[in-house]
C-alpha cells in the first residue's frame, strides 16, 4: 500500500489547501501534521515544503477571521501548534503563539455579555480541557498567565464534572473515540501531573469512580479505549482501587474479535476503525501495558480496504496513510 502513496498525498495536499477547515479532525491542521511527521520519518523536503505551506495559511486564515471560529476548531488548532512546537517540527515562542487563542477562549469562557458554561455536552469540552492542560504546563511558576490559565482550568473542570450525569458513563454503540469517558480520565490524568488542583481532582476522581467502575463495555474495542483512560489515571494518582478493574478488563479484551467482528468493513480509521485501535495499542505499549496481538492482521485489513472516498485525517486517508507507515516501521523492525 505504501509504495503507491505519492498520487494519494498530492491529491490530500491539494484538498487541504482548498479547504476552509483548519481542525485536525476535518480540516488543514490534520494534514499538516500529516506532512510533518511523514517529511520527518521520510526526510522528505517536498513533503516538508507541503506541511510548512499549509501552517502559513493556517496562520493566514485564523489572522484573518479568529473571532468567528469556533472554540473546539481554534483549539484543534491550538493543540495541533503545541504539538508542533514540542516535536521541534518549528521553532519559536509557543506561548506567544498562542497568545491570540488563549485571549479567545478566556474572552468567551469568562468576560463575555453570556460567557460559555462548559458541560459535557459543549462540542468540543475535552479539547477545552486538554488545551488548557497544554497551557498550563507551559506557564513560569508563579506567573500572572499561570493563575489565569489555573482558574480558567478549575472553572472548566468544575463545570463539567457538575454537568455529569449517567449517559456520560455509556459506551457508544459503535466504536468510536467520541466515547467520552476513556478521554475525559487520560485528560483528568495529564492535569493531575502537574500536581494542580489535586485535591479537588482526587475527590472528582473517587466520587466517580464507583460508576466507572460498574462498566466493563460490551464492546470489546471499547473496552481497549476504556482501558487507555484508566491505566492513564492509575499511572498518576497510584489508586490501588482500579487494579482490579483494569485486571478484569486487560483479561477480557481480544483484538482478533475486535478485528474480525466488531468493525465493519469500512471501519478503518483513526477516529472509528482499525488505524484507532493500532494506536490504542501502540500508546498501552508505551506505557507499560502490552496486549498481545498480530500486527499483520492489523496491515491487511487496512490493505483490504483502502477506501479513498474521504482524505482528511480522523476519518480520512491522511490519517490512515499515517498508521499503515507506522505498522510498516514496526514490522520493519521486528
């Protein structure tokens, strides 16, 4: 599949520069990553020209009308630069890079005629919480910007956590990473590094914890996902009290049943399908939690379905494009 990439990736550049979009899941800021990381693993300057192109007119198009965007776009956006910088893919001041963002979303979530109160049911809510994990970590100790971005993140958190309800603990009928529970644990997890507002998260955390822990989800690829949030969470807050869960579901789990009958044909990428479970499990991996499984079957499903009719990243080719590379290294090196 991967040799004949080259027609594929000038088609998926050409969109991404047609497109008004600028998330990650839809728009340019997904293929921009996209292009950045393949002209990093390829050493492809023409690949590296393509990510850099699309950057500028990601900048060009939020200079010219930010303030009409919607939060979870500018934040993808935020979110994609972040990544960016931390990859050393650009050089530069993250913080006043996104310091015309950080102005954005303080305005709508706080000095606005009707500021945003954030629930679990805002579009967008966990890419709030997770940028402003992002922000938070960049901030000096002791700064006026680090307390700002510290009440704007008890402001958020307090908000959705009081906006839970029981549908939140569901499992979506299909797979898919909108299930909201495994994202809204990692994102408590990473805010919980920075030894933040920890008092308040570990009451969060334990006052939830037993609705958590009555679902073990019917789906199997689900519970992968399920599995991702908590050893997250167990790896930070060290609660004995999920070893069991996490026992349980790690037991229960077989990709060859996810594989085989859980995903559908075209089910195979990032956002709901085979490339979302290859990167579940390279992520488990990397934080001490192998589940055993044959990465061929994995490859070939992709290479049996290789659907184009959609080129963006989350559910689209480019991203796609980028998992199979990746399952092709790791069988390189095995």
């Amino acid at each position: 599949m991967y040799g004949m990439n080259q027609q594929l990736n000038e088609r998926i550049y050409t969109l991404a520069r047609e497109t008004v979009d600028i998330n990650i899941e839809t728009g340019k800021m997904g293929v921009c990553l996209y292009f950045f990381m393949l002209a990093d693993s390829l050493k492809s300057k023409i690949y590296q020209q393509w990510a850099e192109k699309l950057l500028d007119e990601i900048y060009a198009q939020l200079s010219q009308n930010i303030s009409v965007r919607t939060i979870p776009d500018l934040l993808q956006v935020g979110i994609g630069i972040n990544f960016l910088f931390n990859r050393k893919y650009v050089k530069g001041n993250i913080n006043q890079a996104l310091r015309e963002l950080d102005v954005v979303l303080f305005q709508r979530m706080t000095v606005s005629k009707n500021p945003q109160v954030l629930t679990y049911e805002t579009p967008g809510f966990l890419y709030i919480l997770y940028y402003l994990y992002l922000r938070l970590e960049k901030q000096k100790p002791n700064s006026d910007n680090r307390f700002l971005t510290g009440e704007l993140t008890i402001k958020a958190l307090n908000e959705v956590y009081t906006s839970i309800n029981s549908s939140f603990y569901d499992e979506p009928d299909l797979f898919s990473l909108d299930y909201n529970l495994p994202p809204f644990l990692f994102v408590i997890s990473k805010i919980h590094s920075l030894n933040f507002y920890n008092y308040r998260i570990n009451e969060v955390i334990k006052e939830m914890a037993g609705l958590i822990q009555s679902r073990i989800p019917a789906l199997h690829a689900n519970r992968l996902y399920l599995l991702w949030g908590l050893v997250h969470l167990k790896r930070v807050t060290g609660y004995e009290f999920w070893n069991e869960q996490i026992d349980m579901i790690y037991h229960s789990i077989s990709i060859p049943k996810i594989i085989e009958q859980e995903l559908r044909n075209k089910q195979v990428f990032i956002k709901n399908g085979v490339a979302g479970i290859y990167l579940l499990l390279a992520a488990l991996e990397k934080i001490g939690c192998k589940i055993p499984y044959n990465i061929e079957i994995l490859r070939k499903r992709i290479n049996d379905s290789y659907p184009q009719q959609s080129l963006i990243f989350a559910y689209g080719m480019s991203g796609l494009l980028w998992v199979d590379h990746l399952i092709n290294k790791r069988i390189n090196t095995l």
